[in-house]
C-alpha cells in the first residue's frame, strides 16, 4: 500500500499544499506538485490515425513513476473560478490517454482535498462530482472530500485542528491503508 498526494496547485507551498501536509502527518506518503510538471492540454485522437499518447511531456512519467504503484491518491487544489485549477483538469483531462492504452485505475482509491475562501463546501461541489464521476468511469473508489476554508498565506497551517470532513479523510486513509 503506498499513498501518492497530488498538490494541483499552482503553489507549492501554499494552503493545499500544508492541508495535505497536515492530513497525511505521520503517515508514510509521497507528494507530488503537478507544479513541477510539464502537462500538454489533453488532445483528443479518436477521429483521427494518430494514436491517443502524448510522449512530448512529463504526464507518463508522472503516471508510470508515481500514480500506477500507488493504492490511495489524495487530489488537492484550491477553488479557482468555483472548479479546480487548470493544473488538477489538464492532468485529469489526460487519464483519457491511460485509460485508452490500458492504465490499471481500477481499484485505486480517491481522495480530494478542496481549500477556498468563499463557501468552498458550497462552491466547489462541482469539484467533488467531477472527481467522483471519474472515478466511477475508471473503476477507482472515491472516498470522500476534505473541505477548509482558508484565504490567507498561512490559515491552513494556524489552524488549531483540522474540519470535521478532513479529519473523517483522515481516517479513512488510515483504515483503508492498514
């Protein structure tokens, strides 16, 4: 069992960043910025003779290396214009690429991580449904959505405990993964 956290921030070290920080304390997991990651918008091949794989970026490498061997994916992005970031969609939009050349999602499970400002349970429901969709799709459980209200540089890392559905997350991961 290994658990792989995805920061589909723009900010490597901003609230999304420390939530999944603080959500996976003490618990063995590696982390990953799509930051860091050279990801090509998704292109869809199926009309034409072109096979649908793009080798011109990092997107196999991130999924080969780290997300195939890994049994619990934790997704973390801020609420950007009431969705994901661009970074966490790019990056879901190419699963298209792995499911079509036979990728093994089935059987991982899904965990997301949302931080905003402005009602992010409210808000960022779209979020939760997109990710929940997909993973019914590819065969992976979802497992549930982690919500924090932060806006400010450090609120994530000054909070005195984490919200209620954070720390149900929390132990889901730690009951899914003994």
């Amino acid at each position: 069992m290994s658990i792989l956290f995805i920061n589909g921030s723009p900010r490597r070290q901003g609230n999304t960043a420390t939530l999944g920080d603080r959500l996976l304390t003490d618990i063995p997991h590696t982390t990953r910025q799509l930051a860091d990651y050279r990801l090509n918008f998704e292109q869809d091949q199926r009309e034409t003779t072109q096979p649908q794989r793009d080798l011109t970026d990092d997107y196999e490498s991130l999924m080969n290396t780290y997300f195939a061997p890994a049994s619990d994916i934790v997704l973390g992005t801020p609420v950007y214009w009431y969705g994901m970031t661009g970074q966490l969609k790019v990056f879901m939009d190419r699963w298209f690429d792995s499911f079509s050349h036979d990728f093994p999602f089935a059987g991982k499970r899904i965990y997301l991580l949302v931080v905003g400002a402005d009602q992010p349970e409210i808000k960022a429901t779209g979020i939760t449904q997109a990710i929940h969709h997909s993973c019914d799709w590819l065969k992976m459980d979802f497992c549930g959505t982690g919500v924090v209200i932060a806006d400010g540089p450090q609120d994530v890392a000054n909070l005195a405990i984490l919200p209620p559905s954070c720390q149900a997350l929390r132990q889901r991961i730690q009951t899914n993964t003994k």
